[in-house]
C-alpha cells in the first residue's frame, strides 16, 4: 500500500509484464508465468515555468508602455496661463520652459517606443521559452531602458519638489501656489514614470532569472 501511494506521488507509472519461466520438473510440465512491474516515470513539462515567466514578461511590458506613454502625453500637454497680465507680461507656464521636463519626455517617449518594439521579441520568449539571443538582447536593452526612464523621473522629480516647496536659500519661489493646474499634471506624470521604472526592473530580473536558469 505504502509503495504505490509513493508511485503514484513521485509520477511513476507501472507497466505490468508477464514473464515466462520454464519448468524443470518435466517436458510436459507447463511453464511458470511471473508477473514483474516495470516503472516508467513522468517528466514534467520541459519550459513550462519559462514560457509563464514569459507571459509574465509580455504583460509587464504592456503596462510599462501604458504607464510612459500616459507620463509622456500628460507632459507634453501641459501648460496653463495666469488670468492676470499686462500688456508687457504674460504669466505662463509650459513643460518646454524647462529643459528637464522636455528631457523627461524624450527619456519616456523613447522607452515607449522601444517597449512596443520589444512585444515581438517577448512573444518569441514564449513560443520558443529556450531561446537565449531574444532574451539576451531583452536582458540588455531593458537595463538601458531602466536607466534612460529612471534619469529621467529623477531629474523631473527634483523640478517639481522644487515648484511645490521652493528654495528660501535661493530665492527660488514655490511656483505651484500660482500655477495650481500646472503642477499636479507634472507630478502626476512624474509618478508614471517611476511606475514604469518599477515594472522594468521587474522585467530585468525576470530576464536574468530565466538567463540563470538554462
């Protein structure tokens, strides 16, 4: 009873044979039939965690194009202008009137253009889970991917804590107590930009472990 709960536990699978044994007590004796059992064990599916892995990976890329495509238009269309001026000035604010927030729209334009790129290379990932030159080059083009998008929420991170606090050492004013639309729209796409940040680091480790487990 105790053997075959462990076969059935490990996946083993009996296969019974008759084995045929002739008898030595006479010509017209019959032959002595032995039943033995013959275990054949189950393999589990080859890449099967490496094709989940896989699907993992093409649904974090989906949400990482989602999270810096929506950082980036939230940026590029931001701007507000004050409904006092004069005739000679014009109180305005615009995400171009700072080279850090236009770096911080290239930064995650880019990422997102390279993330809709990489969705054929990840559905090869699944297709194919041993395949190690998709991986390879997924492995490297999300690191600099990661450092392009992390540079860029982190340079447009200091602008706003500076728009929203200001600077008494310097003179700098706290520019979001005038432009109240202005900065929650940049914070706003600043938080998107570290959520895609997040998920390709979670990309580049799902990489590097499916790399380590070949």
């Amino acid at each position: 009873m105790d053997s075959s709960r462990s076969g059935k536990e490990s996946g083993d699978i009996a296969i019974p044979l008759r084995e045929v044994k002739s008898s030595k007590s006479g010509k017209g004796a019959p032959p002595v039939v032995a039943a033995t059992t013959v275990r054949l064990s189950q393999q589990p599916p080859v890449g099967g965690w490496k094709r989940g892995v896989g699907i993992i990976d093409l649904i974090l890329r989906i949400c990482a194009i989602t999270a810096t495509l929506a950082a980036a238009a939230v940026m590029g269309t931001t701007s507000q202008d004050l409904p006092f001026f004069t005739r000679f000035f014009q109180f305005q604010a615009s995400y171009d009137d700072f080279p850090t927030f236009t770096f911080f729209l290239a930064g995650n334009v880019i990422t997102c253009a390279y993330l809709v790129v990489s969705l054929p290379f990840s559905i090869v990932c699944i297709i194919r889970p041993h395949i190690l030159g998709a991986r390879m080059l997924l492995l490297l083009f999300d690191t600099l991917a990661l450092a392009l998008t992390m540079a860029a929420a982190s340079a447009a991170a200091a602008i706003v804590y500076l728009a929203h606090n200001g600077n008494p050492n310097t003179n700098w004013p706290a520019l979001c107590q005038q432009f109240d639309e202005f900065c929650p729209r940049v914070s706003g796409a600043v938080v998107g930009s570290f959520l895609a940040t997040l998920i390709l680091v979670v990309l580049v480790v799902l990489s590097a472990a499916a790399l380590r487990r070949n």
